[in-house]
C-alpha cells in the first residue's frame, strides 16, 4: 500500500502521531538532490518490510514550523514514530541498510 502523503500543518501532524502506531516521516525539499533519490527508496522500503508503517512527507521550506518542532533542519532527516515516540532519528547521509536494521527489530517488537 502506498502511503506517501504530505503534511503541511503541525495540527494535522499531531493528530497523526496520536492516533497511528507506526509513523515515518520523511523531511526534505524539492532543492535537495540527495532527498529526492533517497525517497522513492525509503517508500519501497516501508511498503515492502513495513506494511504497518505510514509514510509521511513534510517539505522543510514549505512546514518550517514542523521542522522547528522536530529539529528537522538537516535534509533529508527521516524520524520513525511507535506509539507517538520518536524511536529513531537519522539524518544526511543515510543508509537504506542501517535504516531497515534498525526499524526490524522495533517494528517486530510492536507487531509480531
């Protein structure tokens, strides 16, 4: 299932994070090369290996107020939610691999 849906309100973030178990969200803008390529990647990961996970991308020139809020100022910077908690941060040079690894063993602990 494709999940990739734009967050433009920290209202309408909030209310996401409250309300869903698993929560990717992906900061970026449209100027930076690297968070484009990296994306379509991370989306296929998510619908791949993590079903239960919505995909979430916020562009940093056009939500600054939600990239303040989350100290997202790097781009591309990923945040992964469980439960309403950031569990996992990475920012700049990211590594699918690492990423995968590290959302395995928190997503089989909240759902298997």
């Amino acid at each position: 299932m494709d999940n990739k849906l734009k967050i433009s309100t920290l209202e309408e973030l909030e209310i996401i994070l409250s309300s869903q178990k698993a929560v990717l969200l992906y900061f970026s803008t449209t100027s930076c090369n690297v968070g484009e390529a990296l994306e379509p990647k991370i989306i296929a990961l998510i619908n791949s290996s993590f079903p239960k996970i919505s995909f979430y991308s916020i562009d940093i020139n056009f939500s600054p107020d939600i990239a303040a809020k989350f100290s997202a100022f790097v781009e591309p910077t990923i945040l992964v939610f469980f439960e309403g908690k950031e569990t996992i941060r990475k920012s700049r040079n990211i590594s699918v691999f690492e990423l995968q690894e590290t959302i395995q063993r928190l997503y089989n602990l909240i759902f298997e």
